[in-house]
C-alpha cells in the first residue's frame, strides 16, 4: 500500500515537473510575463474553498517548482547577492548610524536588487515571484536594506508595474529598477491608517486642466527622505454618470522634481533603524494629468491591489531571518558548557531548537507555495494566501527571535552582539503592511463572503423549516456521529500525499471538514453581523492559517521525499510533529466556536476590555489597599 | 446601679455637675466669680427638681426590658429615645439633658471646634474616677457632635466611648450573660455606634478594644460593632462615581467638577468662557462672581456640526445636581430629536477600507438563537450638544457661552438659538453655612417642585 501509493505521488510530481517543464519554455516567449507557468487558466480559490469544507487539492498539489535552467538562472544571481550581503553590508553600522551608506546603495544597485520584478525591457531583473521570494531570502540578512527595498519595489513601484499604462511604464521604470530613482508608496496620513475616508491629501485640476494640484501630508512614509518618485493617494473630486460630484482617491506619480514636496526630518525607530522613514508633504505640487495610474477616482483599487500583492514574500525574508538566526544560537547552544554538558543537551534549549525549525520550515512552505500559486498564469487573486502568510511568519519571527534570545541568555541583551538588533528588526513585521489584526478580519471575512453566497439558499431554507433540509441535515449529523469517515482524496487512489504522512493528511482532512460546518453554523448564527464578531472571525482566520500551513507542509514534504531531496526524513518529521499540533489547536479553536461552548470565554474578556477602557485605566485596586 | 429615683442623689449629681462646668471656665480669672458659678449651680438645681416627678414616671421606657426568653433582643429602638429627646427639649420635661448640654454650650462660646469638645470630654472624665452621669453626658455629646464639626471624626467617637467605665458592665457569668447586662449603658454605646453609622464613620481597632473592655466580646455594642465592620467595608467603594468629601470651594473648580461628572466622557474638554475677574475696583462684589464654565466633548461637537441650521437649539435649564449636600444647577444646548423623514442613514462606502471589508453582501441575518439584546422600546431624545454652568443664569450670561461655543462651532453662528430658561437661582449655593441651610433647603424643594 505504501509502496504503491509512494510510486503514485512520484509519477503524480514527475508528470507535474514535466509539465512545467514544457510550460516554461512555452512562457518564456511571452514578452509580458516570461517566467508565468502556462497551463489552463483558472481561478484560485483553495483558501476560500476551505470554507466550504473542501480541499482543492489541484490548487496545492504537488509543491510548486521552478524549472532546471530557471534554478541555474536563479543560483548565479544569488550567489553574487550572497556574497554581497556577508561581505560588504555592515548590519552593525547601518543600525547605529540609521543610514544605509551610499556605496552600500551603489552595490545594490549593481546587483540589479532595485527591480527585481521589473520585467526585462524595461531594464529590470524580470524575476517570477517564486524567484523574488528566494532573493529576498537572502536580503533579509539586513532588515533595513530588506525594508528599503521592499517600500521601493513592492509597494512604491508596484503601482506603475501592475495597473501604469504603456507612456507611464516606459517613462519610470527603467530609471527605477536601475536604481537611480527611488520609489516611495505614499498613502498613510495622520488621521488615515486603514480608513480611505479619512484621507485629507487632495488633488485639485488646475486652471488649465493639464495638471492636478496636490496639497496633504503623508505620514510613516518608507523612503521618503531619499525618494524621487511618490506613488502617491489622494482625494479628486469625480463626476458619476448620475451627474453627482464625488470625493474618490486617485493615485497620483509624483517626481520630486514637481516641487512643492518636503520631507520631515527621518523618524528615529526601534528596528529597521538603517530605512528611511519620515513625513512627506505636499503643497500645491503640479501633477501632469497623464500621470494619474489608472483611471481618476480609480485609486482605491490601485491601492488595494498593491497592498495585497506585496504581502506574500514576508514569508521567505522571515525565514530567511530564522535560518540565519538558527545558525547563530546552534553554535553557541553547542559550545557554550554548565555543569560539563553543553546547552544542546538540555531538553528546554533542544525545544526551543525544534520550535525554530518547525516554524521556518513552515514558514519557507507557506511562501513558496503562494509564491508558485501566484505564478500561474492569468491574474490568480491569491491575497487570501498572502495575508496569511504575512500573519503567521511576522508572528512566527517574533516569537522566534524571542526564543533564540532566551538560548543566549545574557548575551541576547547585549548591543556588542547583533542579536538584539533581529528582535528589534523583526517586530515591525506584525505591524506594518497592514496589521495582523486588520489582515485576519480581512482573511475570515473574505472567505465568509465566498462561502456564504454558496451557503445562503441552503441556510434560508433551514431557517424556514423546509423539513426535506433539515432531515438531510440531520441524517448526515448522525451519520458522522456514528461513522464518520472524511475522504477528499489525499490519499488513496489518486492521493497526492506520501503514505508516511498518510495520518496528518488524515487530520488535515477532518479539520478541513469540521471546519466547513462550523463555517456553516457561524453563518447560520450571525449572517452578515459576522463583521461585528471580531473574536469569532479571529479563530476563523486561525484555523484557516492553520489549514493553509498544514496543506503547505505536507504538499512539500511530500514532494521532498518523493524526489528524494537530501535530508527528506528531517522534513517529514517537522511536517508530522507541526501538523499533530495544528490539529489540536484547530480543534480547539472549533470547540470555541461552538455554540454556548463552556471553552469560549469571549463575553467576559470583553466585559474585561470594556471596564478597563471605560476608565482607560488599570482598574482593579492594588493589593495592598484596604477598606478598614 | 447608676439609675435611682433617690432625690438626694440627684442633687449630688447636680452638684457634680456644677463642678464640672466650674472647671470648665478656664478663661476666668483665677479665684473664681462665685456669681457665676452660683447662678450656674442655682439653675442646675432648679431644673432637676423640677424633672424629678417626669424622671420617675419615664424611667420604665427608658430600659431595656431584660427577659430571659430574649437574651439577645435588639436594644430599644432608637427612635422612641431621639423622640424623647426632641420631645424634651421643646417641652422643657428632660432638663437633666439640657444641663448637659450646657457644659458644650458654655465650652462652644468661644469656638465650636474639635478641640473644645475634646477639652468638654477630658474635663468631665477628669472631675469623677466613677463618671457619674456618663449615660447623659454621651446622649448629650452625640447631640452637639454635628455643631461642634466632628461628626465625622472617629478619634472623638473614641474619645466619647472611652467615657464609658472600664470593665464595669462586662458581664462575669453566664446569668449576667444570658439576661442584659446593664441595659441602659449597652443601648447607650450602641447608640453612639448608630450614630457613626449614619454619619458613616467606620470604626477601627481601637472603637473595638474600648468595646471590649467596657462591654465584653459578646455585648451588644460589640455586636453593633461587628455588624458595622461587616457592611461598611463592603458599601465603602459600592459608588462607581465617588463624589469627594471635600467639594472644592472656587466654584469654577466646583463646575468644572459637576461637568465633567454629568459629561461622562474623557474626551469632553472644559472650557472657562469667563474667569471670575478679581478686582474689586470697578463694579464690586458682583463682577469678581463672573462666569461661565462650559464642557463639550469631540463627539458632541461632530454631532453639532451636522445639524440642521434651520432647526433651532435650545438653551435649556436650569437642572439641579446634588453632590453630597450642595446642589447645583447646570444649562443645557440641545437640540429636538430629528424628525422620522430626515433621517437619512448612510449607506457604507464600498471603497472605504483598504483592508477588508466592512460589511458582507449576504441575506442572512443574525439568528434569533444569538440575538442577545434587549428588547427594548427606546425613547428618542434629541442630542445633546454642550453642558454649562454659570455665575448666573440670565440670558444675558448664557449667550456668552454660546458665542463662546461658537468659536469652536462655527454652525451656531447660523443657528437660532432659543433660551428655554426657568426662573432659577442666582448662583451656584454651597451649603456650607448651617444657618443657611434651611431656606437653602426650601428653595431647592421649591425648585424640585416646578
């Protein structure tokens, strides 16, 4: 049986491989897009299909990979980037001075590393996602250099890549990605963070109607010291086809060069101290009416589409921060000896080791999974995925930076030793590209809506009382009770997971299934006032994150033993031990959700929440106090 | 028993009690003026002759009626005592009491303070190792504690029950214990136990050893005591929104307190329109006395700036607050609740969030099943816009906080404002002076009345 199915998932990945194989070259003669995998376009709905209670499996199996000669292609550039990064980039003294050196900046730029994604012609690297994600991996050993990039390239330019027409494209691009343009993402504003109608910034047509006149200020804007090119958001007045005059956001390309624009003096930071953060302001800078992305009053997309697109490669620069940082603390917990035994040998210092792998690995899954997913051809909407990326490997870093700093003990606390410097780096991640919180609403809420048009006529028809669905409800209640037996296919015949991970796919399975009825009740119960029930959507988006990472751990261990990768055993060890665990966290997080479930203590801590912010003040009286 | 209907003891008691009020002249010249003194003793004795007939029919309602079917029955209520009492004082029948009294009276000429009713205390403690007259003499002190200031003093409410003769009344055996010992001394401290409640004065380890050592572990004052230790504590902090013991006296600082209690919000910001100007040189007393003191919260201010000028606002007042025994009035600027058809409820601008969605275009509703509010017929009131206080509350006044507003309110520069004012008082009134208090007192329950 094992033998079998094991032959049967190689085949499955052999033919996979071969497919892209052929595909690549088939893509490399598009011109817009060389490094897309061609195959049939469709629509990417794996995580909000998990809503629904089912797995699709086409979407996640197998692992994604790149082609033989992209990997050569890849390994040449990273090479140079490598050695670039452990020679000539001094984390240390870009800290303390909060500034990247010029010739620091000059040496990225010869890399190419100021526009990876820019495709060719327009003189950039051309990099797939999958392909960008694995050099980030590498910048990520600098979290400055890694936000100054990113605040370039993944959001600043991004708006001119993905929705810029042809004039537009032609005329920044180039002097973009070879790094002699900066790019800054202007959208966040002293009353604005998620809320666009708080945004103040305006544009208003000038007299002759060639130019906008922009006036506002930007707050917490990366690169904005050191920018010559703004993609920036603000209001326009629009006329609709009913005639009424509306305040919608537009976005604007700015040069510096426009005038009118300033910068705040940078802001002093915790971490990322090296990148360039501060106020922009704008007054009354003219704005040539072709440089508008988009349409006028069209920027609320643009700008959603550049937040969501940017998100997914927080994953890979996380573990690349992880890997680097295992390395680090392994060495000391080798060396470092109490009592004629050396730290390794503790069990509590072996876990937090353990911990670290499990999560990196995870980590590393998740982004190259969404990655490749987002690689296919077509416009694949894979934000869902991304934002949980972005949700588990920011909080994954932080709480494994922690525990490397609890392994060096006293010398995590120490400025002399770069340690400190990763925790201080790595807390922005939860933070900034929006919140993790804002992220988790934005992921449960999403894949309540796709399950709840689905969902709503059968729903409507139970709360009516049509006795035909509720008896058929009921029968399939029982019939799970009495002998329930979860199958989408993983494994068996056409099963696409390797037999040694034949339990946890098992797991993966009856979680995804209870999942889609507890999916179904909380609909049942809230409907749309879902929005308001921010507790019950934050376990949501945890068990969705959690079903997402355990899908992406077994798609590529599998993979990895099935084409007998080195060290394939390791990974199926961390796949089994991470998903048993994601297992029971995932049904506890279900039994939460149950109605009147004794677990749930969501009214009281609310309660709590309320008479503490109610006084705004710790509320209870200290200990020591006493009435008589 | 300290109790007798013996005339002769009386009369002993009378002159002991001259003594007393000898001693506690400390101001008079060294030999003393044997006129006062004889007049003093004369008075003294005239009224408790004339007492004595009461005193005797009286005496049986004043005890406890010890029985042993009741050991533990509740002293007498106190309400027939405090009748006796105030019967007494008017019809002149309890004169024992009024003399008393006037050990405090004569002790209060020079000042009404802690220390001369300590001094009253020390001095009748001192003149008699056996107190003789301690039951009358506390009566007679928790009467004139509220004169003298100290009713909330719990040193003098020791200082009172350590009057009390030590170990005297503790019961020894199980008879004494079963029936009420000394009825008229232990109803006596349960009194002045009584009376720190009602003034809410919590008594301390000290209160507790002084009962011990008069009344024993199982006396009812110590009962008293136990049941007062066990519900004060637990009422001290029950009020969420404490009002200070001590109002601030600046009445400025008094309004600014009343304002933001009634605001309820700690956003609302305090503003004072008109500070009360200190020179006296041009108009007098009455222009150190203007102002007016104003609270407006953001939320309060956005709701104003969306209102309808064509509507009008309404100035609104007086209302009375009472924080503990002062009352103050404060105005309101509100507007009326917006008619049905110009409510117009904004629908959620798809393009608001750059994260998520605000809302869910689905058709369910929330289940009946989780649907945990209230059902609950509300009653529209219209918004409420900003609070005051004033010096006073004369149009003229008033629209000095409106055009105060409208600095920050620009929208009440073009909104008609109504005064809708009750003729009220003149002033913010503290209660401070007891001699006040009283047509203070009609006035408010004439103001409650309207």
């Amino acid at each position: 049986m094992s033998l079998n199915g094991l032959f049967r998932v190689s085949r499955a990945v052999k033919s996979g491989g071969k497919l892209l194989n052929k595909t690549c070259g088939v893509g490399s003669t598009d011109s817009q897009s060389p490094r897309f995998f061609r195959t049939h376009p469709r629509s990417l709905v794996y995580a909000k299909d998990l809503f629904l209670g089912n797995i699709a499996k086409k979407e996640v199996f197998p692992y994604p990979e790149i082609s033989n000669e992209e990997l050569d292609e890849l390994n040449q550039l990273v090479a140079p980037v490598e050695k670039f990064f452990s020679e000539d980039v001094d984390s240390k003294k870009i800290d303390e001075e909060a500034k990247i050196p010029p010739e620091t900046m000059s040496g990225l730029k010869e890399l190419g590393l100021f526009g990876m994604q820019v495709p060719e012609e327009y003189g950039g690297l051309g990099l797939s996602n999958t392909m960008y994600a694995r050099l980030v991996e590498i910048i990520s050993l600098d979290a400055a250099i890694t936000v100054t990039l990113a605040a370039h390239q993944a959001i600043g330019l991004k708006g001119i890549l993905i929705a810029g027409n042809e004039e537009q494209k032609a005329r920044y691009l180039p002097k973009l990605s070879s790094g002699e343009h900066v790019a800054a993402f202007c959208l966040t504003e002293p009353a604005s963070g998620s809320d666009a109608a708080s945004i103040q910034a305006r544009g208003t047509p000038s007299k002759d109607g060639k130019h906008f006149l922009l006036n506002g200020s930007k707050i917490w804007i990366s690169n904005g010291g050191i920018a010559d090119v703004f993609t920036v958001f603000a209001r326009t007045e629009v006329v609709d086809k009913d005639g009424n005059t509306k305040d919608n956001i537009s976005a604007f390309i700015v040069e510096r060069a426009f005038g009118g624009i300033t910068s705040g003096k940078p802001e002093d930071k915790m971490g990322i101290r090296g990148s360039n953060t501060c106020e922009v302001h704008f007054e009354n800078t003219p704005v040539p009416i072709e440089n508008v992305i988009g349409e006028v009053g069209g920027g609320f997309k643009v700008a959603m589409n550049i937040l969501n697109s940017g998100r997914f490669s927080m994953g890979s620069v996380s573990a690349g921060m992880i890997k680097k940082l295992i390395e680090l603390t392994a060495e000391y917990a080798g060396t470092r000896k109490q009592f004629n035994k050396s730290l390794a040998e503790f069990g509590m210092i072996q876990e937090k080791f353990a911990l670290m792998a499990q999560k990196a690995y995870v980590m590393e899954s998740m982004a190259y999974l969404t990655a490749g997913m987002m690689d296919r051809p077509g416009v694949p909407d894979c934000s869902v995925e991304a934002a949980m990326v972005k949700i588990f490997s920011s909080e994954g870093a932080w709480v494994c930076v922690s525990e490397a700093l609890q392994v060096l003990g006293g010398l995590g606390y120490i400025k002399d030793y770069p340690y400190e410097r990763y925790l201080r780096d790595c807390r922005i991640l939860p933070i900034f590209e929006g919140t993790n919180e804002i992220l988790r609403v934005y992921v449960a809420l999403t894949g309540m809506q796709y399950a709840g048009k689905i969902l709503t006529g059968k729903i409507m028809d139970m709360k009516k009382g049509n006795l035909g669905v509720v008896l058929e409800m009921l029968g399939k209640r029982l019939r799970d009770t009495v002998n329930k037996k979860v199958d989408f296919g993983l494994m068996g015949k056409d099963g696409v997971v390797h037999p040694s991970l034949m339990e946890n796919s098992k797991k993966l399975e009856e979680n995804v299934y209870s999942f889609g009825t507890t999916v179904e009740s909380l609909l049942y119960r809230f409907g749309k006032t879902i929005v308001d029930e921010q507790l019950v959507l934050k376990r949501v988006a945890d068990i969705v994150i959690n079903l997402y990472t355990m899908t992406a751990v077994l798609s590529r261990a599998s993979r990895s033993i099935s084409i007998g990768l080195r060290n394939h055993d390791h990974e199926v060890l961390i796949a089994n031990t991470f998903c048993a665990e994601a297992y029971f966290q995932n049904n506890y997080l279900m039994a939460q959700l149950e109605k009147n479930s004794p677990e749930n203590n969501d009214d009281s801590i609310k309660k709590i929440a309320m008479q503490v912010l109610e006084k705004r003040a710790y509320v209870c009286s200290h200990p020591l106090d006493r009435t008589f | 028993m300290v109790r007798t209907t013996c005339p002769a003891m009386n009369c002993t008691r009378s002159l002991l009690l001259a003594r007393v009020l000898a001693a506690l002249a400390p101001r008079s010249p060294a030999p003393r003026s044997p006129s006062a003194l004889h007049t003093a003793s004369a008075g003294l004795f005239r009224s408790k002759h004339a007492s004595l007939g009461q005193r005797a029919t009286r005496l049986p309602s004043r005890c406890f009626h010890s029985s042993a079917r009741r050991p533990d029955a509740k002293p007498a209520p106190s309400s027939e005592r405090s009748d006796q009492e105030g019967e007494s004082s008017h019809t002149g029948a309890g004169k024992t009491l009024v003399t008393y009294e006037d050990l405090f009276e004569r002790a209060a000429r020079d000042s009404r303070t802690k220390a001369t009713f300590t001094r009253v205390l020390e001095v009748f403690c001192k003149e008699d190792v056996r107190r003789r007259g301690h039951v009358e003499f506390i009566y007679a002190a928790l009467k004139k504690m509220p004169e003298f200031g100290v009713e909330g003093d719990l040193s003098v409410y020791n200082k009172l029950l350590d009057v009390f003769p030590k170990e005297v009344f503790v019961p020894r055996n199980y008879i004494q214990r079963m029936f009420n010992h000394y009825p008229r001394q232990q109803e006596c401290g349960v009194q002045l136990l009584e009376h720190m409640e009602n003034y809410g004065v919590m008594p301390n380890v000290e209160t507790k050893v002084l009962l011990v050592q008069i009344f024993g572990e199982k006396g009812h004052p110590m009962r008293k005591y136990q049941r007062l230790m066990y519900w004060f504590p637990r009422f001290k902090h029950v009020n969420p929104y404490p009002v200070p013991r001590e109002l601030p006296r600046d009445p400025v600082d008094l309004a600014r307190l009343s304002l933001q209690r009634i605001a309820g919000d700690l956003d609302a910001r305090v503003t004072v329109y008109e500070m009360p100007s200190t020179d006296l040189s041009e108009c007098g007393e009455d222009s150190s006395r203007l102002y007016v003191v104003g609270i407006q919260s953001p939320d309060q201010q956005t709701l104003l700036s969306k209102h309808n000028p064509e509507r009008p606002v309404f100035v609104e007042g007086p209302f009375p607050l009472w924080l503990r025994k002062t009352c103050v009035y404060y105005y309101t600027l509100r507007a009326d609740p917006l008619p049905p058809e110009e409510k117009v409820e904004e629908p959620v601008d798809p393009e608001r969030s750059f994260f998520y969605p605000l809302e869910l275009d689905l058709d369910l509703d929330r289940d009946l099943g989780d649907d945990d509010d209230f059902d609950v017929d509300e009653v529209e009131e219209g918004p409420v816009f900003a609070l005051c206080m004033a010096s006073s509350g004369d149009q003229a006044t008033l629209s000095k906080w409106i055009s105060g507003l409208q600095e920050t309110n620009p929208i009440l520069g073009r909104t008609p404002t109504v005064f809708r004012l009750n003729s009220g008082p003149q002033e913010i009134q503290t209660s401070s002076e007891p001699e006040r208090k009283e047509d203070q007192d009609l006035l408010q329950s004439r103001k409650m009345t309207q």
